[in-house]
C-alpha cells in the first residue's frame, strides 16, 4: 500500500511539471525507455536501487544513461531526485501511475481482451468499439491469448470485466448442477 502512496505522489508530481512544458508524452516516452534499458540492464536497476552504492555512483549511472541517450533534464532531475529520497524502488510503480494519469488527461480507457486463439482485428476493434460506447473514452486495446479459456473473450477494462469465456460459462454450469437448479 505504501509503495502505491509513495508512487502516487511522485507521479503526480512529475505529471504536472511534464505537462506545464508540454511534454507529456515524451515524458512517458523516455520513462519507457528507461524501464526498457533497465530490463536489458538488469546491474543498472540493483546498483540503483540497492542502499550499499552510494548515491554519487547512482548519479553517476544516471549521467552516463542521460550523455547516451536523449534523457530530457526533466526526467533526468527527476530521477535524481528518487536517488535523494532513496525513492528508486518506486520507480516502475510511477512509470504505471504516470501511464495512467496520461490515459485519463487525454481521455484513454485501456483494455485487455483476453480470447483461447488469435482474433481477427475485425472483432478487435468491434470490441473497441463497444467498450467506448460504454465508457465515452478512447479504447486502447491490449490483446492476449489464453488456450485455457477454451472460447469466447474476456474483456478487462480497469475493474469492469466482461466474462464471455467458455470456461466461465462451463464453471458457472457446474455450479448450477450442484445447486440442483437445472431442471
């Protein structure tokens, strides 16, 4: 809970200093690109996060990701800063709660839809298109597939879930024939 608090308030905080220079989605960008480097990098995410560096040598991994890319001073002050506060830790649960203040400043839902086999893009944006009549916002979708289902999909959006799936339905079967309500 804590680590969402603290994720929390240094999103925010970001957000609103990235969106009074105009660069929201670049922000969002280069955190992105930054989580990608330290999942190729994995040392660079222990040294930083790790209390036994000390915080001259986490700068300094941050400078030389700052001279070999195009880190914005922004970002890179930023990030400086979650070195300060010892605030590293945080750093992928703000790099979510940034995403998803952009999402809701620019009036984005994202949705994972879930189905047994691969859905022709067709039923993809049919799905889309359902969920923004619901919703009045901008779908986004995440697809993944799930042979477990059996059939049909399962649509996530935020705490909403639409179950269409056949083992939802074969489950809930199941239930009803142990109730003895068939009949």
């Amino acid at each position: 809970m804590k680590s969402q608090v603290v994720a929390k308030r240094y999103a925010k905080a970001l957000f609103e200093l990235a969106r009074e220079d105009g660069r929201l989605e670049g922000c969002l960008e280069e955190l992105k690109a930054l989580e990608r480097l330290l999942d190729e990098v994995p040392e660079f995410e222990t040294v930083l996060k790790s209390p036994i560096y000390p915080e001259e040598a986490k700068k300094q991994i941050l400078r030389t990701i700052k001279d070999q890319t195009e880190m914005s001073d922004l970002l890179f002050r930023f990030l400086g800063l979650l070195v300060e506060k010892n605030r590293t830790d945080y750093f992928r649960d703000i790099v979510r709660v940034y995403e998803k203040l952009c999402d809701e400043y620019n009036n984005i839902v994202r949705a994972e839809v879930t189905a047994a086999t691969d859905l022709d893009e067709r039923i993809i944006e049919k799905i889309a298109s359902s969920i923004k009549e619901m919703t009045g916002k901008t779908v986004i979708v995440e697809f993944r597939k799930d042979p477990d289902l059996i059939g049909g999909v399962i649509a996530k959006v935020g705490d909403l879930v639409l179950d269409g799936s056949v083992r939802t339905q074969l489950r809930n079967i199941k239930e009803t024939l142990k109730r003895g309500e068939l009949g």
